[in-house]
C-alpha cells in the first residue's frame, strides 16, 4: 500500500516530492519500490477518486 500511495503522490501535479520515511528495515523495501512503480492514468484516477 505504501508503494501505491507514494507513486500515487508522485503523479499529483501539485506534489513536487513526496517525502516518506522508514523506521524499520522492513518498511525500506515498500519505499524504494516507488522508484519501480509507474501507475496508469486510469489507476491515478481510479486512486483520486477514491482518496476525495
């Protein structure tokens, strides 16, 4: 879930960068996989939707 809402944040146009932090290890892998993740603009507005 993480993932998808960093890459989710990144693809808002008024979002310059989305900043996000780890506190443990096992919570470092979900953060660097944003870098791998580019979401659809169908999956960007699917998302938006149901964030409002």
């Amino acid at each position: 879930m993480a993932t998808v809402a960093l890459a989710w944040l990144a693809a808002q146009p008024t979002v310059t960068a989305p900043i996000a932090s780890a506190r443990t290890v096992e919570q470092l892998p979900a953060l660097v996989g944003v870098g791998e993740l580019t979401l659809t603009e169908a999956e960007v507005g699917r998302l938006t939707e149901a964030s409002a």
